[in-house]
C-alpha cells in the first residue's frame, strides 16, 4: 500500500509520500484526537451532522492549521450526492470554512490551479484525489454509491481535460471508504450500476438476493477506461465500517456520526516549510484492515 499513516501530535492521518514529494500535499482524516463528545467523539470535521460547532470549528483549526494554509484560502462543496464539478479559484477561498450556508452549493467536486485548500467529508463515501502535472492542478471528489454509479470520477477527468491535461500522466488515488466486505446493497442499487456501466464486475450476489459493492474497484475501472495508467492509481483499501476505532461510518453508526476530512492543496513557494511533518505510525498500519 502506497498511502502511508502519520502521526503528528495528537493528529493521525493518511498520506501518500509520493504525491508529498511532488509538492502536493494529501490527507484523509481519523475520528481520534479531536475535541467532539459522543457520539461524535472525537475529531469530528462535519458542520452538518448535529455536533456542536464549536467542537468542529476546533477541529478543523488544528486540521487546516496542519496544512499551513489560512481558513481564507480553503474551499468546500456543498456535497449533494451529484455529478457537479467546478474550477475554484481565490475569490472562492473561504467558503463553507466556518458555516454550512457559505459552502459551494450543489457541487461533489473541486479543482484548481491555485495554492487554495480544497476539503471534503466523508463517513464511507469514497475520496477521490486527482493531480495533473502538466497543468499543475489539483482535485477532490466525494463519490458514494450514487456519484459512482453517475461516474463523477469521469466527469473530473473531462474537466481536467478540457483544460488541455493529458489523463495518462495524472495521477489519481482513491481513499479509505466503506469496502466490499461490509457494503451491502440491494437490487435498486444495483441496477443504477447496470444501467450505466457495460460490466460490473463488482458486484457480488450474494445468497439472499442482495450484492457486496466494491467501490474501490467501481472508481478504478472508471479512471481506467479514461486512460489511467493503473501505475498512476494508488488505491487505499482500507474499509471505514469495518474499523470502528480510526473512522466513523454511517453504514455502521446511523445518522448519528461524525465526518472525515479529504484535504489536497499545491504547496506554493511561501508553503514549502508546512504540511508534511509528521512521524510514520505503522502500528497503525498493522491494526487496520486492508483488502489489498
């Protein structure tokens, strides 16, 4: 596995050293070492899940604060279970930081150029990261099952392209999510899938009528028949129901439950002392479930 856990204080997360290296600075949060009470205990990130927001707001300080980039410089989407992708640029920078009603509305995606922060939330929804090195820029993606089954994943790769990026040098990479092992779904579900792939190689009927959904591979297949080189696809595994100490879940937990945070941003000039400090955890590593 190429993503790689770190520790930095009482903050513990995923990376890729490789994107690092690059100048691109990645993350995907855990649920520990934050300020939230249960059941939101405790590094809850979600303005939009019933918490206290004070206790958010003191999260998300010591999350974006890891980054060095000002709160000003950092961009939200509404996430809407959709297909919308957008371009930000600095007059965006700040929206839906410290309140929801600020947020980008009806957008799943974000993209840009610029030096800005952009951050998403996820509790098994599937994070998906893109960079594009000939146009140096950057993206994020909240993909569940309906995002997935509309391929947002595509519709990033035709913004990027659109732009003049050359998908078979992007690098893409695809989070901690619900995993085949604990994502049931029934035929509903199953059938968006159906309507809009030609193959769906994974889904897995089970005995009772209903599939185990691989959405890990269902996003790898979409960049993949876009171009990806499969070299370029870095792929977490790590399943988030099935870990109840390191991520929430709301498969597992209910509605009740705190967020994630995906976080990717370029490091400018002014940026290159921040954001990739941090000591390899790899007890963490070993404790996790990985379906690799």
């Amino acid at each position: 596995m190429n993503w790689k856990w770190l520790r930095e204080g009482n903050l513990t997360y995923l990376t890729l050293p490789k994107w690092q290296a690059e100048g691109i600075n990645l993350g995907f949060s855990t649920r520990v070492g934050g300020a939230g009470q249960v059941p939101y205990d405790t590094f809850n990130l979600g303005l939009h899940v019933g918490d206290d927001p004070v206790a958010v707001l003191e999260n998300r300080g010591h999350w974006i604060g890891h980054w060095k980039v000002p709160w000003s410089s950092v961009v939200v989407g509404e996430q809407v279970h959709g297909t919308n992708v957008l371009w930000v640029h600095e007059e965006d920078g700040g929206r839906g930081v410290r309140e929801l009603e600020t947020a980008i509305p009806g957008v799943d995606g974000l993209l840009t150029q610029q030096t800005l922060g952009l951050m998403a939330f996820f509790a098994d929804c599937v994070p998906l990261y893109f960079y594009y090195p000939d146009l140096k820029a950057v993206g994020i993606a909240h993909a569940g099952w309906k995002g997935t089954a509309q391929k947002i994943g595509q519709k990033v790769i035709e913004r990027f392209e659109e732009a003049g990026g050359r998908t078979e040098n992007a690098w893409l990479a695809i989070g901690p999510s619900i995993g085949p092992c604990c994502y049931s779904v029934d035929e509903r579900v199953a059938e968006q899938f159906r309507s809009n792939y030609h193959k769906t190689p994974f889904l897995h009927p089970q005995e009772d009528g209903h599939y185990l959904l691989d959405l890990w591979e269902a996003n790898r297949g979409l960049f993949l028949e876009k171009g990806v080189r499969p070299e370029n696809i870095d792929v977490a595994a790590i399943c988030t129901a099935d870990n109840t100490e390191w991520f929430f879940s709301h498969r597992r937990d209910g509605a009740r439950t705190g967020r994630m945070a995906g976080w990717i941003s370029i490091r400018g000039a002014m940026l290159e002392a921040g954001g990739t400090s941090g000591t390899e955890y790899s007890n963490i590593e070993h404790r996790v479930s990985s379906f690799d």
